[in-house]
C-alpha cells in the first residue's frame, strides 16, 4: 500500500456499492432534450443515468463526444512531447548511472517559464533503450552494451494546440516551429550539463520524439464548462482532455484535484 494507485478509487466505490462492468466498452452517450440519459456499449447494452461523468482519457473521450453529438470535441490537442538526451559516462564512480537512481527524482523549473520546458533525468529500461537507439540509428541500438554507464536528461515541453482526433479515434498531431524550437534548447541544455558530468560529447546522442500525456480534446471553455460539464445537461468530462492548455509537467495531481472538485459540484447539486 506504500505506492499510490488509481486502483483504490476503484474498490473503494464498489466496497460503496458501486458496479464495475467488465469488459464495456462506452460507443456513445445517449440524451434527450438535451438532458443526459444513459450510455450506450459497443456490444448494444444501453445503461440508464441521470448524470453521466466520462472518463476515457486524454484521446478517447473526444471521438465519444463526437458520437454523441458533440462537434466541438477533438479540435486542437497537446502530448507533451518529451526527448531523452543520453551519453555514455565515462569517470570513476559505478552507480552514477541513471539507471541507478530513482527516476525523475530531482528536476529543474529553470527554463519552464522562459522557454517552456522542464528537465529531469529519466532513462529508458534497457529493452525500450534498445528500440529507441535503433530508431535513432540501428547501430546505436548496441549502447545498450554501456547501459551500466548511462547517463541520460529528460526534456518535456509544453507544446501548442494542434492536430485533431476523429470519431474512429485516430488522431492527427503537428508539433509546430515553436514546439521544435524549445526541444532543441532543451537539448542543448541537456549536452552541457551530460559533458559536465562526465560524458565525452561525442557519446551524447538525442532520442525520439514522443507523447507523454495527450489531452486537451474536450477541455474547458471550448467543450465543457467551469463545472466539467458539456452541453448535454448532465454529463460531465474528467480526465486529462479538459484541461485548456499543456502543462508539460505530470497530469496526475491537478487532474485528481480537478475529479475531486467535480464530486463536491455533484454533492452541492444533489443537496
């Protein structure tokens, strides 16, 4: 119980009585009069309910709303694109490897308001390493041999709306000038701080881009209100796709304080 998981929330509202039904995937929310009255699985079973809170996460939410009626959701998204900056370490000491540390445990705010990214250090597990050295180059892939002595900085930008997810639930994403730009400050900063460590510069070598946490599909004054919710009366939106903007920074905290706000709204409303 020492390490925190969603999973609790979970059995604590069955342990309240609440139904779990496995597997039911949502394919639309139904309504009439524009009141929410249920939701409809994709195997055809069509449960009632006043009040409805979606939480498919940060892409699938919006190809629900679509299905349901509403047009506004998907137009714009964000991902937090992230690269993995990493060199091979090259003094004395045996455990000053990331992979010996805890990840992301330490991290600089330096850049986050001036230029819109956080750095952290954070390393793949070894077989991850392998697959993104080799998209990088296929002969990179064997860095792995060194992943002892891997030394490696996390860039995580707060990137700008763009792109669109569809109905089917695929989805486009852009990265702009803009998002580019602050990646490549981002490794900069990253190259100096690995070469002052100990890593010869031409060991460092940057990975792929990738998303760490889309969202933004449904979010906050475009798709839903103040109070999460859409206009269907009585069905609200909670996961990561309300937020307005990027964070560039872990969702978890704000998304859970955000849910939790949304169930004191309910309880006001049902008082």
């Amino acid at each position: 119980g020492a390490k925190w998981t969603a999973r609790s929330h979970v059995k604590d509202a069955i342990g309240h009585g609440a139904a779990l039904l496995q597997p039911a995937a949502v394919e639309s929310i139904t309504h009439r009069n524009g009141h929410v009255d249920g939701v409809l699985t994709d195997n055809g079973d069509r449960l009632e309910a006043p009040i409805v809170v979606l939480a498919a996460g940060g892409i699938a939410s919006a190809p629900i709303l679509q299905r349901s009626g509403i047009d506004t959701a998907g137009k714009g998204i964000f991902i937090d694109p992230l690269i993995l900056v990493s060199g091979i370490y090259e003094g004395p000491e045996s455990y000053a490897a990331t992979a010996f540390n805890p990840p992301m445990c330490v991290g600089s705010w330096e850049f986050y308001e001036s230029d819109g990214f956080m750095v952290s250090p954070l390393v793949d597990p070894w077989l991850m390493y392998i697959m993104q050295m080799g998209l990088v180059s296929p002969p990179k892939a064997l860095r792995v041999l060194k992943y002892s002595r891997v030394m490696s900085i996390m860039v995580k930008v707060k990137d700008d709306m763009a792109g669109e997810i569809y109905k089917d639930g695929s989805f486009s994403k852009p990265l702009t000038e803009s998002d580019l730009e602050k990646l490549d400050k981002g490794e900069r900063v990253c190259r100096e701080v690995l070469a002052a460590a100990g890593c010869p510069p031409s060991s460092i070598v940057r990975g792929p881009v990738r998303g760490a946490h889309p969202g933004g599909g449904c979010r906050m004054g475009t798709v839903v209100d103040e109070n999460l919710e859409t206009d269907i009366r009585g069905l609200y939106v909670a996961d990561a796709s309300i937020f307005p903007e990027a964070l560039g920074t872990p969702v978890v905290g704000t998304l859970m304080a955000m849910c939790k706000r949304l169930c004191r709204h309910l309880l006001e409303q049902e008082r």
